[in-house]
C-alpha cells in the first residue's frame, strides 16, 4: 500500500479545521439558546431529533455535502422544531400523548408479564440482562422493570419486601 494513501487532500485542513470549528460553536450557541433538553434522550422524539442533529454535524464536517451553511441552517431547523415540540408537549396533554409512547411495564412483584413483554418485542434473555446488569440476585427483590418511552430499562428492586412503589412512580405505565 502507498503512503499516498495517507497524505492526500492535506490541503484541505485548514478548510475542515474552520468548518469543523464552525459546526462546533454553532453547537453550543443552538444548545445555549434552546437549552440541553435538545440533546435528552427523554423520548422517542428527543433521541430522534439527536441523531440527525449528529447525522448532520457529521455529513456537514466529513462529507462537506450539505455544505456549511446548509448545514448550519438545517442544525437552526431540528434545535426550533424540538424547542417548539417540547414547548407543545409541555403546554398541552393530547400532543404529548399523540407524540410520546408509554412506558410498559414487563416485571412486577418478580413476575415476568409476559403479554407485555411480546407486546413490547422484548426477549427473556434481554430481560435478564437487564437484571444482572441491575445487580439482581433474586427475583423476589424484583418490584417492578419498566421499559420507558426511549428505550432504556428501569428495574426498580430492593431488598426489603415490606416497600412498595409509589404512586407517583407508576404514573402513567402501562401495565
């Protein structure tokens, strides 16, 4: 292999150096003024909105293709459309409702629901990591594991059987 390989286009680093520098405090302006919950992964909409955003900074420094101000521009575009989506979500229940999933319920008291589990297209085997990675030795400590709205799972567990979960807590879960 020539070392060509490795040394072509240098003379484009200043040009990507300026860009990528650009793309970057362009970022923390967007995030200054839309606030971090433009990069929370509270729900499906959130984490979606994250990854163009990381698609675009990506495609924008990388590839040049958008080009710099196109992809300033788009950045402009997703920070306002998850500011003013939130902003609805915030203000009015049935946009939330219309835009966000609810979480599920797949464990409670130690057993496993298993119609919620098929319904939410998770495996035992996925579940049971989930509890080891939770440190669970037994599935007696098991109150309650809830698959939220992005994708993670909560497996709520203690060692004392007289507590039970608040209401609060289980507010709004499928179960």
């Amino acid at each position: 292999m020539s070392l060509d390989h490795f040394f072509k286009n240098l003379t484009e680093i200043p040009e990507v150096f300026i860009g990528t520098t650009f793309i970057f405090l362009l970022i923390i302006l967007y995030t200054r003024i839309f606030g971090l919950k433009s990069f929370s992964k509270m729900t499906g909409f959130d984490f979606v909105i994250t990854v163009a955003i990381g698609n675009i900074i990506a495609m924008t420094v990388n590839t040049g293709s958008p080009s710099l101000l196109v992809g300033a521009i788009l950045l402009l575009i997703l920070y306002a459309l998850n500011y003013i989506i939130t902003y609805l979500r915030y203000k009015s229940i049935s946009i939330e409702k219309l835009i966000e999933n609810k979480p599920i319920m797949i464990m409670r008291d130690g057993v496993v629901l298993k119609e919620n589990l098929k319904k939410s297209k998770v495996t035992e085997s996925e579940l049971q990591s989930k509890l080891r990675e939770a440190n669970v030795l037994t599935l007696s400590q098991v109150k309650a594991v809830i698959l939220e709205t992005t994708g993670d799972v909560s497996v709520l567990h203690t060692d004392k059987e007289d507590i039970e979960i608040a209401d609060y807590i289980l507010e709004g879960i499928k179960i």
